[in-house]
C-alpha cells in the first residue's frame, strides 16, 4: 500500500477541479494545468476531494498511484499558491539584470548570457546577485532553475558560480606550498 497515494486531496476554496476522463484539469487564481492520468490508476472525485487508486495490483500500478497523487497535488498547490526557486551569483563581477522579460548575466565569459523563460515561468532579480524564478508548474519551474545552474555551476575551490539559495558547496583544499 502506498502511504502517499492513500492520501485523498483536498482542493481549496478557488481551485476548481475538473475530471473528463483520465484528464485532470485544475484552476486557481494563479491559472489553469492539465494532467493525463496513466491507465494503471483511477481518479475519483467526491465532493471537493480527490483520490487515486491503482486499478490492479501489478508493479507498476502501484509506482503510478504516488506519483499520481504526487502530481495533482503539485498542480492544486501550483495554481493557488505558485512555485518559486531563489538562486545567487557568487563570483567577483557576477550579476544579474533583467532584460525585457528574458534574464541577462555576466558570469565571467566573454559575453553576456541571456536566458529566455519558458512559457509559465517568470524572472525575477531583486539584488544583483539574487535571481527568482517562479510559476505554477513545479516541474517547469525547477527544471528552469536547473538549467540556469547548469551554465555556470560552483566550482569547489573558489565557490564561484551559480547556486540555489541555501545551497552548500563542498570546498576543496588548494595547492600545498
């Protein structure tokens, strides 16, 4: 039995959610998702709750029933309270300005580099060196953040590049005298 998908979802008031098929669609304040269900679990909707269960008790089934519930959780919290993930320059001459909507860095290359946000994803730069991505999609979200990292991750002798707010870097000892 799965201790996450066992758990009914309870949609808050100004999340409407609708069921047409195997097809979850959810609307909030903050704008609407759509999510397929896999064939291996059920949606049932029973008032302002949803659950999911498997359909058979194979392997598999089993596996999509928490990643189900998992996912039309994140859509519920997605559309009424958003997602956001904070990432910081560190690095002598590392800043960050936007540029229209699109986010522009100097990250020590030889050129600017310029990021455009993806459909549902916005950025935001409150200090130079602090960048805020935020949306509705959890997944989108955080797979933007990752590649923002990924141009300039932090390297382990200096700590210069991009990181996640919060985040630790391992630092290695230099060279001995």
């Amino acid at each position: 039995m799965s201790r996450i998908g066992k758990k009914p979802i309870a949609a808050p008031s100004g999340v409407a959610v609708t069921l047409d098929g195997q097809t979850v669609t959810v609307k909030g304040p903050k704008g609407q998702l759509a999510w397929t269900a896999p064939d291996e679990v059920t949606v049932a909707q029973e008032g302002g709750e949803l659950t999911v269960s498997p359909r058979d008790e194979t392997a598999r089934a089993r596996g999509m029933w928490g990643l189900s519930r998992t996912l039309i959780s994140n859509m519920v919290e997605g559309v009424s309270k958003g997602y956001e993930q904070n990432l910081e320059l560190v690095g002598v001459g590392y800043r960050a300005a936007m540029k229209g909507k699109s986010l522009s860095m100097q990250l020590g290359f030889s050129h600017d580099v310029d990021v455009e946000p993806p459909e549902g994803v916005a950025f935001t730069v409150g200090k130079p060196t602090e960048v805020k991505v935020s949306g509705i999609d959890k997944q989108l979200v955080g797979e933007t953040a990752a590649r923002i990292r990924r141009i300039r991750p932090p390297e382990p002798y200096k700590g210069k590049g991009v990181r996640y707010a919060g985040e630790t870097v391992r630092r290695k000892e230099g060279k001995k005298k």
